[in-house]
C-alpha cells in the first residue's frame, strides 16, 4: 500500500535523476574543452566590482524583514491545512464550513497581529 | 586595438580536440559499450509480435522500417519515453530554449533595437545555438574561499528541481510524467526547494553580491508562496480533486477563469515573483547588486542556471493554464487521420513496403497537445511581456504587497468559489 503511493512519485524521482545526468556531463563537457591557463590569485577573487574585497563574504546582513520568514513558517502550514478542507468540500455538509470560517477567522487575526509586530522596525 | 587571444595556437587546440577526442574513444569502449551489454541484457524487454525482442532481434529490426515501429511503439508506452522526450524533459527544454529567444526578439522590438540579428541566415534564428557554444567553452572560475562541492552541485540541482516541477504538468489526456492525486500538493513541495537551492548557491559563492541577492530570493519567494498556495484553492474547492490530469478534464465546458478571474490575477502576480521576473527582479537587480545571486556562476553553471529558470517559466505557464485556461480542452482543429491509413498503414520506398501501426499518435492527443502548446505560448508572452514595460519596485513595497494585498485577494477568490458552490451555481446540480 504504501509502495504503491511511493511507487506513483518514481517517475518525479526519474525526471530529477534524468535531468542531473543530462546536465552534469555539461558541466564535465565544459571544464574538458575550456582553457585553464595562466592562474593568478586575483582571478579567484570573490567579484566585487574591480576593488580587493574587504572582510568576510558572508557578512553579517541587518536582517529587517526577518518577521515574514517567521510568519512564513506559521502560515504556509496552516494554508495547506486549508487544501485538506478545500478538496474534500464536495462531500462534506455545509455545517462543516463553520469550524472553517473560525478557523479563517483566528489566521486572520494572527496575521493581522503578525504583520502589526513586523511593521514596527524598532523592536527588530 | 585589442587581440582576442594573444597567446591562441592552433597547434595546440587542435592538439587539446584530438586528446579529448581520444579520452572519449577510450572511455567510451572500456566503460560504454560493457555497460550497453550489461543495461540490454538485464533489463526487462517488451514483447512484440509475440516474439520477446532480444538485443539481437532489436539490432536486426533497426535496419527495417516496416519493423521498426513496434519497437518504437513500445518504448513510447515506457516511463522512460515520458521523462525524457514527450511530456517530459526534451519537450520542456525545447518550449524552454524557444522562449529565450522569442524574448531576446520580443525585448528588443520593445525597446525598438534589432536583437539578435547576424547569427543565422534569417532573423538570428541560431543565436541561441551560438550562446550555447559560448558559454559551454568558456572557463569556469569558482572563487578561492568558495564552498566547492556546494557551489557545482546547486545549478545542476536548480535544473533538476526545475524538470521535476515539468513532471507534474498534464500536457495532453493521459500524456503526463507522474500522475499522482495530490498533484497540486507535489508542486508546492518542488516549488518549496527552490528557495533552499538558492541561497544554498548564494552562500557558497562566499562573496557579498551573491549572499545579499540569496537573502532577497529567499525572501521573495518565501513571501509570495502563500498568495500562490491560497489563490490555487478556488479552483481545488469547485474541482474537489488536486490531481491535475482531473482539473485540467472538469474544465471541458468553460475554464476556471471564467468564474474566478481573482485567483487567476493573483496567481498571475506571484508567478512573476516566483520566477523573479520584472517588477519583482530584485534578486537580480542588475543596477544594484551586479547580477545578485548569479554573480560568481561563470559559463556553463550560468547557462545551466539560466535553463532551469526558462524551464521553470514554461512549467509555471502550464501550470496556468493547466488550474485555469482549460489545460487541453479545445475545439477539434485536427483533421482525422484517413481511414486507409488507419487500417493498411503507409505504402514506403522504391521496393513497396507496407508500413502498418501508424500513426504513432491518437487525433485527441495531437489536438490537445496543440491547445495546451498554443495557451502555454500565449501565457508565457504575458510573462515576458512587464520585462519591457514596468521598472523594479523596492522590497519594503514587494512585501507589502504580497502580505496584504495578494493574500486578502486569495481570500476574497476563495469566499467567491464558495459562494459558487453554495449558491448552487457550480458543483453538484449546478452547471456542470
């Protein structure tokens, strides 16, 4: 049973392999038939607009939109719950849409918060 | 005056081809053919003609036009077919490589230059072909603090995740990669990686241009997800199924778009950022940030990144099309196939052969395949098209938009798809 529902998803899984075994040779191709000639430390230098770079490349980055990956994190997982209620609409009662319209009801009013929480930059 | 290559011999590069020339002569028989020898007698071969085809028998049949069309017939009922030529990879990349170029023109008649013009005898026609040469013979320079393995392996990865987004597509009845119920919910989960193979890329570049454009991707398209997953519900409510083959049948009297013109605009919008195009490019602000995460890929993983991208565009249009313009429904534009043909097959060559088992395709699949490639065109034009028409918005109002706007419109659809369904309009004892 649960090979079977594996077993639909090995064709996605033959298509990914498919695809890195079609375009790595690309890349093998490539590094064969490119010249790689007269190496010099400057060449190897991470680009950053003809100056030497100067400090770390993974700097440290002011993370002001931070709050939308949190927010992120919450209300995919919730919208996809919405998918489990959506595809099954046509067999449920109509009652069943009540709890939902609660349910809609708190994510709007946690995202409200949410987006009330991100918009003030001072507390980030 | 500049030299192109002062230090160029011709000895030597004619010396470099016949190395590499060799090499390949050499791998090619110790490792190539064993492995041939090995792959056609270990794998399952199908029967044809009541004769289970050998290796020898399949060899024998190739030189025969007559019997090479069982053959071919049974490797297009294979999984193998599917993912690598018709609705799978082969056709992606063809539809894929023909957007470049239909953009390069179509940019350029825009912003009335010429485009791509010597390369070709009509109209730069090879241009891409040319590209291609280019960037596949051009060095590749990782830089020194880079993390290696990382670095090459993410632009082979994002093609990878690309194609198994394609695989997902329904492109005529019965012709899609995988055909699983909850379709829907395997693209949002391929389109989940994308953002991790980004900022995977950026981050071992180890240089600043790279890293700040990955940290905007990543927002960007951890941002627009959300509009995307919510406005994709109209449709899977009125539907009541996430199988895509399904939802792309239910529309054979009106597509969705008809009734939910809200989820497709949202859609619409977050495609565009989904795909970092123009007005949400910022990932790839080229005024700003060199070429953002792009910056240290250098000829091939750049080409290799940038037919991904294109394969991504073709597999958001078809997605589109598939949730919204009807997939493959259309009116029967393609002539049946004469009768004679169906029952004796064709008369070939000097010596009269009777080639039977054509036409290798049905007239439904043709038909449907000819629909979805004209819509999936006309999708893809409305993509391309705000390149030459809208400047870049910044991020403050890029997330802004796509927090409050897109998601209160994706809800604004999903109360309409309700009040359709309630309301008696659609769903059981309605329209359909």
């Amino acid at each position: 049973m649960v090979g079977e529902l594996a077993g639909n998803y090995s064709t996605v899984v033959m298509m990914f392999g498919f695809a890195i075994v079609a375009m790595a040779p690309a890349l093998i191709i490539s590094r064969m038939i490119s010249p790689r000639k007269r190496s010099n430390p400057v060449k190897f230098l991470p680009m950053e607009c003809g100056q030497v770079p100067s400090g770390e490349g993974r700097t440290h980055f002011m993370m002001q939109y931070y709050p939308y990956i949190l927010m992120f994190v919450v209300f995919d997982v919730m919208a996809i719950f919405l998918y489990a209620w959506g595809s099954a609409l046509l067999e449920l009662p109509k009652t069943a849409t009540l709890p939902m319209m609660g349910f809609l009801a708190i994510m709007f009013g946690a995202m409200a918060f949410a987006l009330y929480q991100s918009g003030r930059r001072r507390i980030w | 005056m500049s030299v192109i290559a002062p230090n160029f011999k011709l000895s030597e590069f004619i010396k470099s081809l016949i190395d590499n020339a060799f090499w390949f002569l050499l791998i090619g028989v110790l490792v190539g053919l064993p492995a041939v020898f090995i792959v056609l007698f270990v794998i399952e071969l199908p029967i044809i003609n009541g004769e289970l085809l050998t290796p020898f028998l399949a060899l024998t049949w190739m030189t025969d036009p007559t019997r090479i069309l069982p053959i071919v017939h049974a490797f297009m009922a294979t999984d193998l077919f599917r993912v690598m030529i018709f609705p799978g990879f082969g056709f992606a990349a063809l539809l894929a490589a023909g957007t470049i170029f239909a953009e390069r023109k179509m940019l350029a008649k825009l912003q009335l230059r010429v485009g791509p013009f010597y390369c070709g005898k009509f109209e730069g026609i090879l241009q891409l072909m040319g590209d291609g040469l280019k960037l596949i013979s051009k060095e590749i320079i990782i830089p020194a603090k880079a993390d290696k393995p990382i670095f090459w392996a993410a632009p082979v990865l994002f093609v990878a995740a690309a194609a198994s987004f394609v695989a997902f597509i329904p492109v005529a009845p019965g012709w899609v990669v995988a055909d699983v119920d909850v379709g829907l919910l395997g693209v949002f989960a391929v389109i989940g990686f994308f953002p991790i193979i980004t900022i995977l890329s950026a981050w071992s570049a180890n240089s600043k241009f790279p890293f700040i454009g990955g940290i905007r991707a990543l927002f960007q398209m951890v941002s627009f997800e959300i509009p995307l997953i919510l406005s994709l519900l109209g449709v899977v409510m009125l539907t009541g199924s996430l199988n895509l083959s399904f939802i792309a049948a239910s529309q054979s009297s009106f597509p969705w778009i008809v009734f939910l013109p809200i989820g497709a605009i949202v859609f619409y919008i977050t495609m565009l950022a989904e795909l970092e195009r123009i007005p949400f490019d910022l990932p790839e602000a080229e005024s700003e940030i060199v070429a953002g995460w792009l910056t240290e890929l250098s000829g091939m993983m750049y080409g290799l990144v940038q037919l991904g991208t294109y394969l991504k565009l073709y597999a958001f249009a078809a997605l589109f099309v598939v949730l919204f313009l009807g997939g493959w429904n259309g009116p029967m534009v393609v002539p049946p196939f004469p009768a004679e043909l169906l029952a004796n097959g064709i008369e070939l060559g000097p010596v009269t052969a009777n080639v039977s088992g054509l036409p290798l395709f049905t007239q439904e699949m043709l038909n449907g395949t000819l629909w979805f490639v004209l819509k999936t065109v006309a999708v893809i034009f409305f993509i391309l098209l705000p390149r030459g028409v809208f400047p870049r918005i910044r991020i403050d109002m890029l997330l802004n938009l796509g927090w409050t706007k897109l998601i209160g419109l994706a809800f604004v659809n999903i109360f309409i798809a309700l009040g359709l369904l309630y309301s008696g309009v659609l769903g059981p004892g309605g329209l359909q």
